[in-house]
C-alpha cells in the first residue's frame, strides 16, 4: 500500500525535500536525513504506508526491528557516536519510521532533547555521498 502524497512511499522530489535514500533493507528503506546537526542522523521508514506498530504483525514487527537494529550498527561503527536516540513521530505523515539520531558528548544537543530539523547543518552532494558510502560499508 502506497500513499502519493508519501516521500517514504513516493520517493523522488518528496523524499528530495528532506532526505536522500540509501538503501532498502529487508521490510523497509534507510535513508540519510539531509539535515545534518548529529553526523549520520537516518531515518528506517516500514516499506508500507502503515502509521502505527500496532498495524503491522508480529513477523513484520520484528523484521523491522531488525532493520532499524542493522541501521543503528552500521551508524555506530561508522560514525562511533557516544549514543543513538530513537524517535518515533508521524503526526502528519503517518508513515511509520524511526529517525536513528547520533549523538556526541561535548556536541550539538548533548544531554537534551533532538531538535526534529533545526536547519543549521546542510552538506554538499559530496560529503552526503561520503556519508552514504561510509553507512553502506557498515551494513
């Protein structure tokens, strides 16, 4: 089931306007959130336009956390962040993702709260590409 209106489902200039996709993991896609405030900040959006856990079966349930386990890793080994946050939201959306959030001691947001897109950290095509390889490498 898709949604037209979905970046996750749609993809193209809708995921454009905030993220770049990775790759496709087994029930869901990775994709690198285009604001960069915490270094590797992804997003694990479910393959399906479902909006709560509660839609999906148990089998699906633990597939995609296995997923957003194997994202979560591979930010770990390539960006060694001090922590990764988990955040669950889709208000408006109602596409059911979770954005993996590095975190770093001594950095950006340290101790608080993740801002959902402060906007103060945008790369260049390179460096997202860097980026992307870099996660890939450890998947």
């Amino acid at each position: 089931m898709k949604d037209c209106n979905c970046g996750y489902c749609m993809r193209g200039d809708l995921l454009a306007a905030f993220g770049i996709h990775i790759c496709d993991l087994s029930v869901s896609s990775l994709i690198l959130f285009k604001e960069q405030s915490h270094p590797g900040r992804c997003i694990v959006a479910y393959r399906d336009h479902v909006s709560e856990m509660v839609n999906l079966t148990d089998e699906e349930r633990s597939a995609y956390f296995a997923d957003v386990n194997r994202a979560a890793k591979a930010i770990h080994a390539a960006f060694h962040p001090d922590k990764v946050n988990y955040g669950a939201y889709g208000d408006t959306g109602c596409h059911l993702h979770f954005h993996l959030v590095p975190k770093y001691k001594d950095e950006y947001e340290w101790g608080g709260v993740f801002a959902m897109n402060p906007g103060k950290t945008l790369l260049t095509d390179e460096e997202y590409a860097a980026m992307i390889e870099k996660i890939k490498a450890n998947l």
